[in-house]
C-alpha cells in the first residue's frame, strides 16, 4: 500500500484497523497507548493501527521520525508489549515504518506512517496491560472492561482451559458469581490469598479474577515458599495444588506442614481432576477442580470469617 502525503489512504476504520495522527512527541503519544489497542485487537480479532493517518478523512498527515528516533520508537513499544500479560510470542505483534511519498511518487525524508500490527492469538485468551486492564476493540476505539463484563470476559479463557465439558458452563455460573461478589464486597476487599502453584502460569485467570474482587493475591512455587509466606503473611486462605514439583502428593504434605507450623489459615485444594470417592482431604476446607467453584469457596471462606 502507497502512503502519499495530504492524501486519502484506501481503507477505513474499522474494528480490526484505527488511525493516529502525530502531530508532535511521537514517543509520548505512540507509549501512551500502543499496549491499549495491542490488547483490544488481541481481545478481538487483531488488526492494525497506523500512526501517521487522520481519522477524521482518512488523510496521511505522517510521522516525522529521524533513524535515532525510529529505534527508541520500537525500544518504546517493545517495553510495553512486554509487559503484556499472559506473555505474547514475539511473532503476534509487527512493527513496520512505511515510508511517506509526496504526490510525484518521491519519498520523503524522514518522513513515515508507523503501523503497528497484531496477529490474532491461536489460543484464546483475555490479554491485559502491564497496568492491569483489559480492553476490546470498538468501533470508536477502544473499551476498558471492568465489572461484571470483565468477569464474563474472563469466563471464555478459564472455560477453555477444561479438559473435558462441565455443566453448567462457565459462561452462566460466571455472571451469578459476579453477583455474589457485589453483596459481600465490604467482607472480602483487601483480604490476602496466598496461592502455591509450582505453575502460576495455569491459574493466571482465576488469580486475575481474584484481583478484581479487591483481594491481593500472593504467589508461592513450592512448599517451603508457601510455609515461609503464610507464616509472613497470614493469608485469609490459602490456595493449593495437589502434585508439585514432581511429588505427586505434595499438596496434602503441605496441609499436614502448615497445621504442624501452627498455620491455621483454611486450605483449598485446586488440582486437575476431582475422584469424588477420595473426598476433601482430612484438614482441608475444600477440594475442587472448577474455576468457578474455585473462587466461590474463596468466598465462602471470607465470608465465614467475617460472620
């Protein structure tokens, strides 16, 4: 495609294309918001933005960047893509600087329409900022999630994460439990969760959605962090899986160390598949293999704590 100043470019703007117009400090205006709409088209069905393009016309206005400036440019949005979470592969996102012609056909000097292109992830997800927030591509931009949409938003990823069907599906528990989180937001907001994991990665969305209720949420790998943490801590509840670092029966190992520690915080077992003929283990307050399920006894938990 053919950038050529003061002139129409041949698309619109649209849910998988958005247009910028630089007028001055590129650097500022271009790492305020590229990690924004990165996460929106990731969130969507990706797409491009071009700084470089009036939106109101569709007219190439151009960025003016030297070779120095480029490079801090890319050293800008290579910072905040970064920081995006869960992590992205390198090869999700491009960043081409298309030269800038004049009418005649001759390039310009220093002269460019940045585009910034994200591919749509093969593995759905709900992406985030380095700030902590999640958006979705509008017509118009782009829209910050936050409440009970977010909490569906995050319903899709953790349903997906399933190895098999489970009903009700998440997608109608989601809302209910959102809704229970409203009535005792006053109990909850501010309590600690310290969840012992040796792959936090696997329960990223679930933490995240623990986050959003107001809760901190503090991360222990093994069995040695978790006791030192809870000891430090005093987490309202702790969170635990059930193989961890090879140790097949690490979880249960950790109950019996925390309550011989004098750790008293309930424990809930989070682990891949529940054999509903074990039961909850001697000590625990419960065990589960459901997201949902998962943060409603997270509930349960602080709410009888509270009564």
């Amino acid at each position: 495609m053919k950038f050529v100043l003061n002139q129409p470019v041949d698309l619109e703007e649209s849910l998988t294309c958005e247009f910028k117009e630089v007028k001055a400090q590129p650097l500022q205006i271009v790492g305020k918001t590229v990690d924004e709409y990165v996460v929106a088209f990731l969130n969507e069905a990706g797409g491009s933005i071009y700084w470089g393009i009036r939106d109101a016309d569709r007219i190439v206005t151009g960025l003016s960047a030297s070779a120095k400036m480029c490079d801090e440019l890319k050293q800008v949005i290579g910072q905040k893509l970064s920081a995006i979470a869960p992590q992205i592969p390198a090869a999700t996102v491009d960043v081409p600087f298309h030269r800038v012609s004049d009418v005649t056909g001759a390039l310009m000097h220093d002269t460019y329409v940045l585009e910034v292109r994200v591919t749509r992830p093969e593995v759905p997800g709900l992406f985030l900022t380095g700030a902590g927030d999640a958006y979705r591509k509008t017509l118009g931009g782009t829209k910050k999630l936050s409440g009970a949409e977010l909490f569906l938003a995050l319903a899709g990823p953790i349903q997906a994460k399933l190895s098999k069907p489970k009903a009700p599906a998440m997608l109608d528990r989601f809302p209910a439990l959102y809704r229970r989180f409203q009535v005792v937001e006053s109990l909850v907001r501010g309590k600690r969760v310290l969840w012992v994991d040796d792959q936090p990665s696997n329960n990223f969305y679930e933490r995240l959605a623990l986050s959003h209720m107001g809760l901190m949420v503090d991360i222990a790998t093994t069995s040695g962090e978790g006791l030192s943490a809870a000891a430090q801590l005093q987490p309202a509840v702790i969170i635990s899986d059930m193989e961890r670092n090879g140790q097949h029966d690490a979880g249960l190992r950790f109950l019996r160390s925390a309550r011989a520690e004098g750790i008293r915080a309930p424990i809930i077992f989070y682990i891949g598949e529940v054999i509903d003929a074990l039961g909850v283990p001697a000590g625990a307050f419960a065990i589960t293999d459901r997201a949902d399920e998962v943060l409603h006894l997270v509930l349960d938990v602080l709410e009888r704590a509270a009564g």
